[in-house]
C-alpha cells in the first residue's frame, strides 16, 4: 500500500481537571492564536476554550495505514505532557490524496 498524507482531526473532552490543571491549560490559552496556531500541521496543535471541556488535535500524518490510531497516540501524548486527564477520544481522517478537488470552471 503507498503512503498517503492525512489531516487526522481527534475530539474528546477533559476529564476532571484539578484548580492547578485549569490554571496551566487557561494560562497556555493567553498566548494562542487560533488563525496562527491551530491549524492542522506535522507538529500537531491542540486546541481548547476558556470553559476547558471540550478540545481537539489537528495533526497531519503520512503512513500507510491505520492513521486514526497514530493521531490517537499523537493526541493522547500532547495531553499527557500537559498532565491532564481525557476522555472519548475519536478520530476523523481524511485522505489528502483522494480528494477530489473543484477547480471553478472559467469564464467565456
């Protein structure tokens, strides 16, 4: 199977967030920029509001296969070297290879 380039989006929620936890993750949210830093990119990017309950991870893997699980990894790692609890993590991937791309039809 030929690799294939994946934007793999992860959603869950936070689960029992200690007052030291809430205050690291609202701490890390006064420096983001969401236009700037919460696109899908190699490095992956977590993303959260000021209410702390739901987040997402946008990553972009090439592999051959099975790249929801390597984003759920991907995910859960970037959540533990924050220290913090989750749950229900699901991934959504999709094939940047196969998509089909409208280009608009020209004019005259």
């Amino acid at each position: 199977m030929a690799e294939h380039t994946y934007r793999v989006l992860v959603r869950g929620r936070f689960a029992e967030l200690t007052d030291s936890q809430r205050g690291l993750l609202k701490e890390r949210l006064s420096g983001f920029d969401f236009l700037r830093d919460a696109g899908f990119s190699e490095e992956g990017a977590l993303t959260y509001d000021e209410k702390l309950d739901f987040f997402s991870y946008r990553v972009i893997l090439t592999a051959e296969e099975k790249p929801d699980e390597a984003g759920l990894r991907r995910a859960s790692g970037a959540l533990d070297a924050l220290g913090v609890d989750f749950k229900g993590l699901k991934a959504k991937v999709t094939d940047m290879d196969e998509m089909k791309i409208n280009r608009p039809r020209r004019l005259g």
